[in-house]
C-alpha cells in the first residue's frame, strides 16, 4: 500500500471489477458525521458493494478538475422512500484509492463518460 495510511484508520479495502483497490478511511466517515452528511442513506457495507459490484463506473465529467476519480453506480430494486441508486467517488490518485463521497440518489449523471458497465446494467 502506497501513502502513510495507518492500517487501524481502514474501515474497508475492496477492489473493483477493473482490478483498482479502494479504501475507506474511518476519518473520511467521521468528517462525514461532523459536518452532519451521514444521512446518505448508504451502509458501510453497501457503500464497499458499490466498489467490488458496481452497475456502471463512470468517469467524472469534470477530468481536468479531477483526474482520477472514478464514479462508481451500483442501481438497486426501487423501494419506497428510498433513492434507487448508490453512488460512491473514489479519488485513484494514489493505490488504493481513498472513498471521498458515498449517497443514494435517483439519477445517474448524464455528463460523465461510462468505462465500465455490468452485463444488463
């Protein structure tokens, strides 16, 4: 693992179906809950599917911004109340790359470019 990162400050390592790993940071979650955004609707567990079972990765719309984050998609069964699609940004600066953002929303961005898309997805 490149980088400084402690292995306790690791709430989860997954890798995606193009072989990239990701890691969720347990200070990434804890920022999250300060700043009173964990209301995302999105478990850990749900959050570290999206990465290794995506439905689509896309590649952000705003690339000379960001480089390498990767816009993982995963869409579930509609349920009432609750936002059909997970969303999850991974920043792929360094390996593994760090979850920067997780929600659930209704929409997949019609900006990005697709990379990878699941068989029926």
């Amino acid at each position: 693992m490149e980088g400084n990162t402690d292995k306790d400050e690791i709430i989860f390592s997954a890798t995606d179906p193009l072989g990239r790993d990701a890691i969720l940071l347990n200070s990434t979650v804890e920022a999250k809950r300060f700043a009173h955004m964990d209301a995302s609707g999105l478990s850990i567990a749900e959050t570290e599917e999206c990465i290794t079972h995506p439905s689509q990765i896309h590649v952000t719309a705003k690339v000379e911004e960001y480089p390498n984050r990767k816009i993982y998609y995963k869409i579930d069964k509609p349920m009432l109340g609750r936002p059909p699609i997970r969303r999850v940004v991974v920043d792929h600066t360094q390996n593994p790359g760090i979850v920067v953002s997780w929600m659930r929303g209704s929409k997949l961005s019609k900006y990005d470019s697709i990379e990878y898309r699941e068989a029926g997805a």
